[in-house]
C-alpha cells in the first residue's frame, strides 16, 4: 500500500451505465433511416462523421446528436423529414435527461478506498453533460478532485496529476477504455486497472492490451480493493 498514494476513476461505464444508452438510440437511428441504407452503413458513417466532429463537438451526447442530424441529411440526400429530424433532436434530449444507473457496488468501492487514499474523479466530454451527470449519481462528495476534460492522453494525466500534487508512479488510473483511461498512464509509469463494459465505443476500441508489468484487468469494479491491496 506504500507504493500507492491516489486513485483515479474514469465516470462513464466504469462508475455508471452510459455507452448502452448511446447503442440504443443509434439502433433508433438506424431504424428511422432504413428506407435510405442499410444499418450497417448507417452505423458506419456515423461513426466517420463523429470522428470528424470531434475536434469541432468534443465528446458527449450534445456532438453524438449533432452527428446524427448531419448523418440523416447526408444518407438522406437532404429528403429526410422534418418529422424524422425532430424525432433524432428529442432522443438527444431524451439522453440528457435520462435517469443515471450506478455500476453494482461503486458506492461500498469508494466508501472503503477513500480511508486509506484520496481519490479523484477524471472523464472527458461535455462539461455541462458530466457535471449534471456527476451531480445524479450523489458520489461528488467521494472525491478530492474532480476534473472533466476534452481529451485524455498523456500530456493531460500528466498535467492534472502535477496540479494534484501525485506523482503519476504512485497512481491508479481504472476505467474501461485502454486508450483513455489505460495506456497514457502507463506511459507515464503509473498504474492502470482495466474494467471492460460490455459493450464498447467506437473510439475506444483496441486491438491488443498493454504489455507492461502495471497493467491489470479485471471483471467488475467491486474486486478493486482487493487488487490495491495487493499492489
């Protein structure tokens, strides 16, 4: 436990439910647009199309919603309805507002590892959506450092950890995404705790997991304390 001296959470599928609400309204997606292409290649060019707006609409449900839009036009050719429009507007509302389901376990997970260390809260998206959904789930209050971004990499685990004052090789990163929450704490020598969600996001899909010695992976997040113990 010497070796240890923060812990750092992801929030979106490693604390609470959220990709599956986006694989159901995509699904939606892809039922309205039927008439225009196959589902297959509505869920490709929303995908091409996010991709691409990222670096304009960061992440979250408000860009996801705004590419749908521009993906229904373009499929479309410009015919699809004003009706059907306004139907992808109010499932985008309809995210934002939906109720927030905690992962089994992640209350009794922070209550027993916030005793022994301080804890910090790091997601990336839309600042108004992660803070309204961080305000849902009750857990601010577990949390010494809260911090929404528009990107995580290493640069930016690197300066939040500098802001913290912990040094990244005396740090626990857990998520479910190799890419943002996994490798670019590795890279800087710390800990990093892979928690799958069962279903992933395009952007967070990989192909191989990380080889090196402080990489661990396991099934739910209620094993946690366990493993720190361990470390």
């Amino acid at each position: 436990m010497a070796e240890i001296d923060a812990i750092a959470f992801d929030a979106d599928d490693t604390l609470w439910h959220t990709e599956s609400l986006f694989q159901a309204t995509q699904k939606r997606l892809e039922e309205i647009l039927d008439q225009y292409a196959p589902h297959d290649e509505v869920a490709a060019h929303l995908h091409e199309t996010e991709t691409k707006n990222i670096g304009l609409f960061g992440y979250g449900i408000k860009g996801f919603t705004l590419s749908m839009i521009e993906t229904a036009i373009e499929l479309s050719r410009r015919k699809v309805s004003a009706t059907d429009i306004h139907e992808i507007v109010m499932m985008g509302k309809s995210m934002l507002d939906s109720p927030l389901v905690l992962m089994e376990g992640v209350e009794d997970v922070l209550e027993q590892l916030g005793r022994d260390f301080p804890l910090c809260l790091i997601t990336k998206g839309d600042m108004l959506d992660q803070q309204n959904k961080i305000d849902k789930s009750g857990l601010a209050t577990k949390f010494r450092q809260i911090e929404v971004v528009s990107e995580k990499d290493t640069a930016t685990y690197r300066m939040l950890f500098e802001n913290f004052g912990i040094a990244p090789e005396r740090t626990v990163m857990v998520g479910n995404s190799i890419p943002s929450d996994v490798a670019p704490v590795l890279e800087l020598n710390g800990y990093g705790v892979h928690i799958p969600y069962h279903v992933t996001a395009s952007f967070e899909k990989h192909d191989d997991d990380p080889q090196h010695p402080n990489f661990f992976r396991l099934e739910r997040i209620s094993q946690l304390p366990d493993l720190i113990k361990d470390l």
